[in-house]
C-alpha cells in the first residue's frame, strides 16, 4: 500500500530546498552583502519553518580559501578556460535546449582600478561567446602595479587555449569545436598585451604603418588614405614591424588567431567614450564650424580633418576608420562592444584582497549555475491583444471572437483607434494602417486596416548619399479597400507623419 504520508513529506522537503535555493540565487543576483542576508537569514530563521543556516557563507557555499599564484609583484588566480566553456556549455543546454557543434569566444582583457587613490589593479581575464553573449573568468590578476610581464599572465590562458583548440572539447558525449573570436581590449590593455607601441606613438595604430605627427602636446594622424598601408597577421607573426612591435606576445602561439585581424576595435572605448567625448568637448567649448551635418561612418574622419585642421586628428579619430573592416567582420557593433564584460567590479566589495573576494563572489555564481551576466532570451514575434471592443471594421464571411483595440510585442505598440500609433510594415514590404485586431476561436491573430499604396520618395536628390526609399522612407497614400492579414506576417512598426493632401510620410522603427 502506497504511503501517502511519506510521498507529501518528500514533496515538501523539496519544496523547502527550492525556496532556500531561490533565496540564495537572489542574493547572488542582487550582489546582497553578507552582512545584510545575514540579517535576512536571523529573520527567515525567527518566523519561518525553513531550515535556513545560520551564516551566509554555509547558504551561499561560498569557498573558505582562494588558491593564488605569486607572480612578480602580485598574485594571480587561474580560474580556468575549460571550466568557463563547460560552463557556458551548460548554459547553451539550459537556455536554448541543445549543445552547440562550436563555439565562437570573445576574450576581455583589461585593467580595473580598484582604489582610486593608488596604482593597483585588478587584470581579469574574460571570456564570453557570440551567441548568448554570457561572461566568465578565466583568470585574474592583482597587483600594485600591472603585470611585470604580459607572457607570465597569460601563460596559463594560452596554454589551456592550445590544448582545447587542437584537440577539441568533449563535454557530456559532445565534441565542441573551439574558435577564439577576437581579442577585446582598450588601447593601453591592447598595446601591453601585444607588445606594441602605445597609443601616443608614432607607429601606434594596430591596423596600418601610417606614421604620425607630434602636435600641440598629442599624437596626431593626418590622414585618412590608409587601403595601401594595412597591417597583415602574417607580417606580425613574423616580426616585420619593428617600429611597431616592442616585444614577443606568446599571443601568437593560438591557432588561427590573427593578432591584427582578431584584435576587436572596440566602439565602447573608441565610439562612447572617445570619439563623442571629444565631439561633445568641442561641441561645448569649440567654435561654430565643428558643428556637423549628418555624414557617413567612413567620411568622418575626413570631414572633422577639415573642420579643425591635422591636431584634431588623434588616435581614436584615426582608428575609427578602421572599425568599418570589424563591422563586415562581426556584424553591429554591440556584436563585439566591451559593455558585456563591465559588470565584474561589481563583485568587488571592498579594498583589501579584492582578487580573493572575486574568486569567492565568482564561486558563488558557479555554485548556482548563474554567470557574471544573466542571458536574457527575448521573444520578439510574442504578439499580445489587450482591450476588448466591439465597433471595429470586420471582414465578411470571416467570424472572429473578439476584437481588441491594442497589439503589444517586447519592442513594440501598436493602438489601432490612433492614427498616430498604427501603421506596420509586413514581410513582403506592404505597409498597412491598423484599423482593429480580431481574434478567431482557434486563438489565431489578424490585423484589418488599409493598404498604404507608394506615391513617391521623400527625396531623391543626388546631393544625398542615397535615396529615401533605401532607407523605407517614402510618401504613401492609404487605399480605400479594407483588408486582413495574419499577424505572423508581420514585420516591424512604421511611423506615419502627415504630409501633404491625405498622403503621409512613412519611416521605419528600428529595433521592432
């Protein structure tokens, strides 16, 4: 005879470990100090009958001792690169369902200063991929300096990227091909790992020979014809720029890691805090003719060339025309932006032995299956109906169980009663105005509305680098007949602007 008894006991006691486990996981996701869930725990403890410990460290499984490495005038800690790929590995299988055939890496090299008031620093080395862009450690160093010697501290990266790049990974009866993506640093970081001139030298530019000037106290690139001046892997694999390379990077020893190629321009550091830094300075305080009318990417840094004369031109308006090359290679710029990796001084709560309370707040994540920065999987196509009405256009002969006057996606709204707020654009290029949404019994979604039938582009003229319509831009006029279409048809949301005579301007928003 079966015991009741028995099996409710067991279904509670899971659901007591579950409740303690969600605890714990948003203490991790909150970066709560021990201090204040130690506070939680007395109370959780006073007025509830769960089991929960008594201290933190015991709820967290957080490690007593951090296995460090002298090395020079730090310490180093290695985390581990199969360690970080098994991980995220489980976090392919829990996210998405199935084990990827490769995996595309991305390595984050950079230095943190952890008190402000002096030199030392914490040089973690990162990694993340290209999919669910998830970060983790691979090592860590920390020091009242940076490393003395670029090779010591990623000796041991490297040679685990050897080994798991030649003979593969196997994890769970699966065979993982691994690709080392790109290499992404700011320019300091950059040039101590690969052994190469600074960014304020002459010879500074990691992707062409161009050599520059010494004005007004900054470096300085005058020009921008740089198509017969690139730098090659090969070439410096081989050591051939030696007005360039200041040293040996064991860098090179990865397979099929091109260290001019692979080494990401980064827009966060080069873009965000650079480029536009600079642009708002002179936008502040400069004169009226730095003031810009809107240019392409690739022409900027001539026409800023112009505007201000050669001293304008410094390392980061240099290398931006370079980052076009990184865009063809990776795709948009938040492919392989460094904002991912920004969250690890996060962990760091204090001043003192900052690489051990990494180690510790990082072995807590891992305890919980959790990484440095959560995956979040959005379903853009969910398609939401809200507001039931019943005056709407319908369609004949088509029965239909309701009617609603709001369309609601992750991205986007569309209010069908808003001329303002109602236009899509569908997978074949039609643009229709929304009218009312309906449902049928079997829970499948259609718009009705009107057709927005192309009168003519916005502009054409040749003094514009391309037309409007290349950019879905155009003056449409609404048909008269009303119509249906399946909502799974639909693509992204239109603004519609009153132009002229019952015609409208029609643009496209991006990221619906």
């Amino acid at each position: 005879m079966k015991n009741v008894g028995s099996d409710n006991n067991i279904i509670d006691n899971q659901e007591d470990d579950q409740f303690i486990k969600d605890i714990a996981s948003w203490a991790i996701t909150f970066n709560i100090f021990h201090i204040a869930l130690l506070a939680l725990l007395v109370i959780l403890r006073k007025y509830t009958h769960y089991l929960f410990p008594k201290d933190p460290r015991t709820l967290l499984k957080t490690p007593r001792h951090t296995a460090v490495i002298e090395m020079g005038l730090g310490q180093y800690c290695h985390f581990g690169l199969r360690n970080a790929l098994e991980k995220m590995l489980d976090e392919y299988n829990k996210v998405l369902g199935r084990m990827p055939i490769s995996l595309d890496i991305f390595i984050n090299i950079d230095g943190l200063p952890i008190p402000k008031s002096s030199n030392s620093a914490l040089w973690p080395i990162l990694c993340s991929d290209t999919v669910l862009k998830s970060v983790f450690i691979v090592g860590a160093y920390y020091g009242q300096t940076k490393p003395q010697c670029n090779n010591d501290f990623l000796r041991h990266f490297v040679d685990e990227a050897i080994l798991l790049i030649n003979t593969e990974l196997f994890y769970n009866g699966i065979k993982v091909k691994i690709n080392f993506h790109g290499l992404i640093c700011d320019a300091p970081a950059r040039a101590f790992i690969l052994s190469i001139k600074n960014h304020t030298g002459y010879n500074s530019c990691t992707r062409c020979t161009i050599t520059g000037e010494y004005l007004d106290g900054r470096m300085c690139f005058p020009t921008t014809k740089i198509v017969d001046a690139l730098r090659t892997d090969e070439d410096f694999a081989n050591n051939k720029y030696d007005d360039f390379q200041t040293g040996e990077t064991i860098l090179k020893q990865i397979p099929n890691f091109g260290l001019v190629s692979s080494v990401v321009i980064d827009y966060m550091h080069l873009i965000c805090l650079g480029v536009v830094k600079k642009l708002i300075l002179l936008w502040v305080q400069g004169p009226r003719t730095v003031k810009l009318s809107q240019q392409l990417l690739n022409q900027i840094s001539g026409v800023l060339l112009n505007l201000q004369n050669t001293k304008f031109m410094s390392h980061n308006l240099h290398t931006l025309l370079h980052i076009c090359s990184d865009v063809q290679k990776y795709g948009p710029v938040d492919n392989f932006s460094a904002f991912r990796f920004e969250n690890i001084k996060k962990m760091i709560r204090k001043n003192e032995k900052p690489l051990q309370q990494l180690s510790r707040r990082y072995s807590e994540l891992n305890n919980f299956n959790m990484p440095i920065k959560k995956t979040i999987i959005k379903n853009n196509n969910e398609i939401c109906f809200e507001k039931v009405h019943s005056n709407g256009p319908l369609i004949d002969d088509y029965n239909f169980s309701s009617e609603y006057k709001i369309l609601r996606t992750k991205t986007y709204t569309i209010h069908s009663n808003s001329a303002s707020n109602n236009c899509i654009s569908l997978e074949n290029g039609t643009v229709v105005s929304v009218l009312n949404l309906v449902k049928r019994s079997d829970n499948t979604k259609f718009i009705i509305g009107k057709k927005l039938k192309v009168v003519k582009d916005l502009y054409s003229d040749p003094v514009y680098p391309c037309t409007s319509k290349e950019l879905g831009v155009q003056v449409m006029r609404e048909d008269t007949a009303v119509c249906l279409w399946p909502c799974e048809n639909i693509r992204n949301k239109m603004w519609k602007m009153p132009y002229d005579q019952n015609q409208f301007v029609v643009f496209p928003v991006i990221h619906t």
